[in-house]
C-alpha cells in the first residue's frame, strides 16, 4: 500500500513539476509517460523508473488484496460490491501503467502517451464506439468522484489526524479537486472520438494540459494545473504515510473526519 501511493507520489510530482515548467517557458506539455521518458535520461533515471513501476505493481496488489478482503468495510450489498470493483479497475490500471513504466526502465518498448493507440484498438472492435463512450463516461464519473471527494472532505475518513496532516489539509482538497478536472477532460476527449469515430480525437493527461493552455489565460490555467496536481502528489505521499486502513486501526486511531467533526 505505502509503495504503491508512493509510486503514484512520484509520478505527479514530475508531471506536476513540468507542467510548471511549461507554463512558465514554452516546454511542450506531456503526459505521463512522456514526463516519464524524460526521467530515463537523468543519472540513475532507470533505476528511479524501475522503482516507479515496482510501486505500481504494488499498488495493483494492494487494491486487489483490498476488495477481496474488504479491509476498508464497504460492504456485500449493491453499493459496496460496486466500490469494491472500482478498486480493482484503478488497481488494474495503474498495473498497465507500471507495465509501460517498466518497459521504459529495460528499453522493450513504452512512451508516448497511449490513449490514441487504445482508443484505436477500442474503435476497431465490434461496437467500438460504444466502448469508448463508455470508457468516456468511466473516466467522466471519475472526475466527478474525485472532485466530490475533495470538495466534501470524504477523504477525511480514511487519513490520520496529526499536526501534518491538519496543516497541509487544504493542499490535499485541491489536489484531489484539480485531479479530478483533469481526469474529466480526458473523459470527455474520448467522448469526443467515440461521437466521431477518430481516435486522433482521443488524448490522455498531455493533451488534457496543453488543452488549458490553448484557453484564454492558458499559462495561468496550466500553472494552476502543474500546482494542483502537486498537490495531488502531495495527497498521495499523505496516503503512504497516514492511510487509515479500517480493518486493522483501532479505536484509539483518531481520523481527520473526526476532527472536522469536533
């Protein structure tokens, strides 16, 4: 658990720190792996990859240990089952992702951002477009979620309340926030190929970022962006540290939600 979050820590923080970058200079925007390819150059680059991919390995253990046990009590009934299986897809996902991150560590294969490549694979198979609308309205419901959890503090329940975790408190909710803004315009780029049958439509975390900054204010959009998502980053290495786990705290363990309640 403490690796995979870790991993993901890692992640954010580059694209996050070169989001910055971009909007600050005119750096083209990438994804994630891209931002990934550009840490294999770097003194021990594919040793830090090859970390990387151990942890999202990890990560996809852990969510797949987590549903099948329930260890954070969701339950056997409709909503619970449903939950459970949501940890299994992002569990499996980032599995994929540390796959391609490893193939970047040992050079046999990976980069690129691969959103356009699925996204083409989805379209030639049978009810193609239909997939992709429903992967665009995954991913949509996704960003709400995120957007939700940060908004209403739900993330509270599941980190130990301590002076850290109080002091950074607001970072976290945006993160979670810009994350899930994100999240939701890659959403609805595959919403876009699903209606016309081009995955050249599709586009994965880069375009959802160079996108902000083709608005007006684009720069600042971007900024905003590369620090929202440190700030996601930064949630991610909080999860590491401080994740509450229900199963196996005790009653002594003392949440965030339950300060906020006091």
């Amino acid at each position: 658990m403490r690796g995979g979050y870790g991993a993901r820590g890692v992640i954010y923080t580059i694209i996050g720190g070169l989001s910055i970058y971009a909007a600050l200079t005119s750096a083209q925007v990438g994804g994630t792996q891209d931002s990934l390819g550009r840490l294999r150059s770097a003194p021990l680059g594919q040793v830090m990859l090859a970390v990387i991919a151990a942890g999202l390995f990890a990560y996809l253990i852990w969510r797949v240990v987590d549903a099948a046990l329930d260890l954070e009590d969701h339950g056997t009934d409709a909503k619970g089952l449903l939950g459970r299986a949501g940890q299994v897809v992002t569990g499996v996902f980032h599995g994929a992702i540390g796959v391609s991150v490893a193939g970047l560590a040992f050079g046999f294969g990976g980069g690129g951002d691969g959103a356009q490549g699925w996204t083409r694979w989805l379209l030639s198979q049978p009810l193609g477009r239909v997939w992709v609308a429903a992967a665009a309205l995954i991913l949509g419901g996704a960003g709400i979620y995120y957007i939700h959890k940060g908004w209403t503090g739900h993330y509270k329940s599941h980190l130990r309340c301590t002076a850290l975790t109080e002091r950074i408190d607001p970072a976290l909710t945006f993160g979670l926030a810009a994350h899930g803004v994100l999240i939701m315009l890659i959403g609805l780029s595959l919403g876009a190929a699903a209606l016309d049958g081009d995955p050249q439509r599709a586009g994965g975390l880069g375009q959802a970022l160079d996108l902000l900054r083709g608005m007006v204010w684009g720069r600042v959009a971007l900024g905003a962006a590369g620090v929202g998502l440190l700030g996601y980053a930064l949630y991610n290495f909080i999860e590491a540290g401080y994740r509450v786990v229900p199963r196996f705290s005790g009653p002594d363990v003392r949440t965030l939600a339950q300060k906020a309640s006091l």
